[in-house]
C-alpha cells in the first residue's frame, strides 16, 4: 500500500507536467489570438488542478507516515535537519517549492472564473502557469540529482 502511493506520486509527476504544459499552451494561444474564452479550457485546466491537489495530498501523506516520514522516521542521533541534504531536501525543500506550484496552479484555475476580460484571464493564468511549470520542475528530486535523485519512472 505504502509502495502503491509513493509509485503513484511518482508517476502523477508526469501526468501534471504533460497536463501543464497544454495548460500552458493553450493560455498562451487563448491570450495571443484574443479568442473568447473556452469553457473546454477551463475544464482542462480543473483537471490539471486536480491531478495536482492529489499528487499535493499523496505527498503530504508521504510526508507524514512516508518511508522517511515525520510520524515514522526516526533522525540519525544528533542529526540537524538544515544540515542533512536528504531530509532538509524531503522534509522541507520539496514540500515547500511543491506546496506553491499547486497553489500557482489553483490561482490560475481561477482565473477562469475572474469577471475580467477574456484576455486578461489567458495572459494572467499563462503566467501562473508557466512559473508553477518552473517550481516543479525545480522541486523535482530528478535522478541525476545528488543524494536526493529518484527515479523517473516507480520501481525502476
Ligand atoms: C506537483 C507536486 C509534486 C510532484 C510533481 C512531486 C514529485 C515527487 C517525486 C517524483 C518523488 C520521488 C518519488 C519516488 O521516490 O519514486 C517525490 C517524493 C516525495 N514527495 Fe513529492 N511531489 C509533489 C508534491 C509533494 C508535496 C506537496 C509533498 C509534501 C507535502 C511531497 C512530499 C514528498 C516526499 C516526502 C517524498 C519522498 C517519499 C519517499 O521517498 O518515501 N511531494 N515527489
């Protein structure tokens, strides 16, 4: 089970980048051609908030009661936390860059229900977009990353 939802945390990394990256094209289409808004995007763009409000909350339960869980884990004796690059990376870094690209992403979901001008809601949900694309891509423990490095595919 504990397998199962840190696979699958792993994976929805790939289905948000793919999802936020047509996000992004499509704000920045909409925005550029000043075309109408389109109920289909703001659909798509839930979906891409969705998908990363759960991959928020897998994390935040790998965080708690994950294999180095706050809950579960217990620090090497006299281990300082700022000073460990795995747990200052797992416990903080990570969660913490994580937490404001989904937040970036809901902030840009909403413009889609803005009372502004449809150009105004493209340009502005590019942006957020666009820098929460930036934060995850940052906050990624990619496996050519040192001592944090994960695979990029589960179990491999
Ligand atoms: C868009 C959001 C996020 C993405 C794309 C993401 C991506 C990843 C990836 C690829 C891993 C490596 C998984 C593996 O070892 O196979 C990971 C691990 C982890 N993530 Fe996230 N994460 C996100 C949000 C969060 C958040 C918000 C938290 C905490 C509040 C979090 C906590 C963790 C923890 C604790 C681990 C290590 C788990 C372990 O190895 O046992 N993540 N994350």
């Amino acid at each position: 089970m504990a397998t199962g939802l840190i696979h699958l945390h792993n994976l929805l990394r790939w289905i948000i980048l793919i999802l936020l990256v047509i996000s992004i094209a499509k704000a920045y289409t909409g925005w550029k051609s000043k075309k109408a808004f389109a109920p289909g995007d703001k659909k798509f763009w839930f979906f891409t908030m969705t998908t990363a409000h759960i991959t928020f909350l897998l994390g935040f339960l790998q965080l708690l009661f994950g294999r180095y869980g706050i809950v579960t884990s217990v620090l090497p004796e006299g281990t300082s936390i700022m000073k460990n690059k795995f747990y200052r990376f797992f416990w903080i870094e990570h969660p913490f860059i994580m937490i404001i690209s989904v937040a970036l992403i809901t902030i840009g979901y909403g413009m889609s229900k803005k009372e502004v001008p449809d150009e105004v809601k493209y340009r502005k949900a590019f942006i957020y977009f666009l820098v929460a694309l930036i934060f995850i891509l940052i906050g990624i423990p990619w496996p050519f990353r040192e001592v944090v490095g994960r695979p990029l595919l589960p179990g491999m």
